[in-house]
C-alpha cells in the first residue's frame, strides 16, 4: 500500500506531517503534479509545491 507524506510548515513555524493512505486521496493529490513531479514521487524522491514538501511511499 502506498502512502503519500506531505510536510508543511503551520504559521507558527512548527512543522507537521500528514500521512495519506487511502486510495482515493492519493489520486486526487496527484492531480496537483505535473508529469516531471509524478516521475519523482514514484521514484520515491521528495517533490515540493510552494513551502509543501510531498513524498511518496511505496510499500
């Protein structure tokens, strides 16, 4: 199963960590990549958009 992390800093300045695993959600954050950013994730490399950091995980 594959889980995909995004890393965000919150206004205070700490950082926090969101894990998604279900199906669905995934497919919909995907749709925020461009072809180049899909690539990396599956290569299990971190991608960011604006101050997110995203990393996909494979299982």
């Amino acid at each position: 199963m594959a889980v995909l992390i995004r890393r965000f800093k919150l206004p205070t300045g700490m950082m926090k960590e969101e894990r998604i695993d279900q199906p669905d959600r995934i497919e919909r954050y995907m749709q925020f990549f461009d072809k180049e950013g899909i690539a990396k994730l599956e290569e299990g490399k971190k991608v960011f958009i604006d101050k997110d950091e995203w990393q996909l995980i494979q299982d």
